[in-house]
C-alpha cells in the first residue's frame, strides 16, 4: 500500500511540471533587421551549399531595388506653340509745334489688330486724349517687330508727367500686357513768338538780303532787337545789331526783310549762313531754328539772239536733312532788257525731266524738290537758257539750294 501512495504522489507531480510547462510561453523573439539578415561575411566565409544560396537572396535583394526607367517627355513642335502679339510703348516725345508723338511697338510674334486698342494719355494722372489706334494710323494691324509713330492733337505747354497707355480689348490676347503703358516727363515750350530765318535772297546787284518771320502764336512787337550774324564758305563777315522797324505777325503773317548794314556780295560758288539770337529770351521761345545755310552758284551769261547756253552743277545728298519741311531747288534767271523773253529748262534724271520748261520776262523763277533716291550720292543737274529773240542778251542765272 505503501508502494501505491508513492507512484501516485509521483505521478501528480509529473502532472504539475506538465501543466506549468504549458502555462508559460516565452515571447517571440523580434525579426532580424535587413542588416542582420545579411551578415557581413563573405561568401568565403559560408559553407558551400549556403553560398549558392546567398548569391540567390542577394540577387533578388538588387532585383527588388531596381527603379523601372522613367516614361520618355513628350515633344512639342513648333506649330504647338501659341504665337502672341506684345504691343508696347516704345518712346514719348514732342514736336516743333508741342503735339504729343508716340511711338508703338509690336515685339510679339504676331501681329496686332490695331482696330482693337485704344491710346490714353494722361497728364499729371488727368485723362486729356483718348485715341483710337486704328484712327491715328489707317492701317489695319502693325506687323510683329515692327513699330509705328502717332502724332496726337494733344499740346504740352510747360513740364508735365505725361503717361500714355494702350488698351486692348478682352478679344485680343498679348504674351505681356504689364509693358503697355510709358511715363515720362516732358517740357513743352511756352507760348510765345519763334523767330525764324525764313529765306536768304539776293537784291539786284547779288547782295545778300536776310528774310525773317514769325512761326509763334504770338506777334512779336516792333522794336526787338536782334544780332545777326553772316558767314560766307564758313568765314564770318558781318556781325550786328538790328532794330526792328515793324511788328512781326504771329503763324508767318509777314516777312520781314532786312539788308546787312556792310553789303555782303556774293558770286561764283558760295555757302552762306544766317544767325540770330534776341536780345532778350522772352522774345523768341525755340533757338533751334534761328539758323539758315544755303548754297549758292552764280553763272553769268550772254546769249546771242535764237541761241542757248546750257549750264551744270550737282547737289550733294548730304544736303538733304530729315525734317518737316521738304528741301528745294530755286532757279533764276535774270537779265537786261524790259522786251526780251527767255526759256529755262532743265534736264538729267528721270524726275528732273519732268519739270516742265518755262519762260517770261525777268526774274524768272523757279523752285521744285530735290529729286534723291534711295543710296544716290549727288543729284546731277542741268539748265539750259534760250534766248527767244534776235537780240544778244546778258544777265545771270542763279541756282539755290540747302
């Protein structure tokens, strides 16, 4: 019996180890980190059927971290790209008479309708004109690099912040529209008389005879005094003071001619230039075109009865200066004899054969344009003078030119 107690007191205790054995379950332990399931052996170092394997395992490791190639960028041809007009305003300025000139340009790819934008000038940030494009230019649209000049009925007297912009309508599309708008500040002359050197004539016996007037908007009264100076092929040979004797109307109402004190003879080839500056400032607003230079050839002649003389000369291009006013050629002929009657004509290029022969009694006068072309160095002239009658006659033919 006692034998039986102690199997079954072993026996329990085999159960109890059993079940505390199946209590406790350890934690499992944390799986290994990239690193360590590539430990830093060589494959040297490994068995050889555990090298194969890691070859394998590290084959699939750079496979897995390989990027796939990115998708190629798709090309854009030219015909792709929009193409849009820029306009913007290129310059500002004022002309001899004070009218606001603006100057637009199209740096864009295509070009801009004009019909669909406006100009707006503002002084001192006060709207004062509101002009049309399309108005101002009369040509549809403006080519893209190109540029066009408006001339605006807008005067500027004094100095003023003058600001121009263009305004497109919601139609048109522009690559900029930040650069279309200028401000700048202008100076326009005040109102006043402006003096100039209208013409150089010669009097009877070939003296020089000074012609003066008035291109202001005011009358300059009688009495100003005025220096003159005259040059003759760049040597001056008079200087003075004159006096007016009589008003001189403003927007060339008059001529005022005046004879130098000293005469001043003039013959052959001969470049003569005229200089006049106020005593006082007040008394001619603009100086710029106080000044005149003319060129002068003197050919004298006798012609017997029914006969004719022919006489050339040329007239360099660089006589020819860009402004308002278009340079002419004046030709004239003068002679003795009441009675007597002579021909001019003249002949050369294309354009001078097309001035038209003339004749009368002295003077006999002449003036036209100087006919230049494009890249033309000189332009060649020749005069011809008849004499009508059968008496021999004898006087001076007289060319003037810039």
């Amino acid at each position: 019996m006692l034998r039986g107690t102690i199997i079954l007191f072993a026996f329990s205790i085999f159960l109890f180890s059993c079940a505390t054995k199946m209590a406790y379950q350890p934690p499992p332990s944390p799986p290994p980190s990239p690193k360590e399931s590539l430990p830093d052996l060589t494959l040297s170092d490994l068995p050889l059927g555990e090298r194969e394997v890691e070859k394998v395992e590290r084959r699939q490791e750079v496979k897995a971290v390989i990027l796939p190639p990115p998708p190629p960028k798709s090309e854009i041809s030219i015909e792709e790209i929009v193409r849009l007009p820029d306009i913007t305003i290129k310059n500002l300025l004022l002309n001899s008479q004070r009218k606001l000139v603006v100057t637009l340009s199209n740096i864009g790819e295509s070009p801009f309708p004009l019909e669909f934008g406006n100009l707006r000038i503002f002084v001192d940030g006060q709207l004062k004109g509101d002009y049309a494009l399309q108005s101002l230019s009369g040509q549809p649209s403006l080519p893209p690099k190109e540029a066009i000049t408006f001339t605006t009925s807008l005067p500027i007297i004094g100095r003023h912040e003058i600001e121009a912009r263009i305004e497109s309508s919601h139609e048109i599309e522009e690559s900029n529209k930040e650069n279309n708008h200028l401000r700048k500040i202008l100076e326009g002359l005040p109102i006043g008389p402006d003096i100039v050197v209208k013409d150089i004539d010669l009097t009877e016996d070939l003296e020089v005879s000074i012609i003066l007037s008035n291109a202001g908007e005011v009358d300059l009264r009688k009495g100003v005094t005025f220096r003159i100076r005259v040059f003759v092929n760049n040597r001056k040979v008079s200087e003075f003071e004159h006096f007016t004797s009589e008003a001189l109307r403003a927007n060339f109402g008059n001529h005022y001619i005046l004879d130098p004190p000293y005469r001043i003879g003039i013959g052959g080839l001969s470049k003569v230039k005229i200089s006049i500056s106020p005593k006082w400032s007040s008394d001619d607003i603009r100086l710029e075109n106080n000044v005149l230079e003319r060129t002068f050839i003197i050919f004298p002649f006798k012609i017997g009865g029914q006969e004719r003389k022919e006489f050339s000369f040329s007239i360099p291009s660089r006589s020819v200066k860009a402004s308002d006013q278009v340079e002419k050629v004046k030709a004239e002929v003068r002679w003795e004899g009441e009675g007597s009657s002579l021909m001019l004509s003249f002949k050369g290029s294309e354009d001078i054969e097309r001035i038209p022969a003339l004749s009368g009694k002295s003077p006999l006068k002449v003036e036209f344009p100087i006919p230049f072309q494009g890249g033309q160095k000189e332009s060649l002239w020749s005069v011809s003078v008849i004499n009508l009658v059968g008496k021999r006659t004898e006087g001076h033919l007289i060319i003037q030119h810039p």
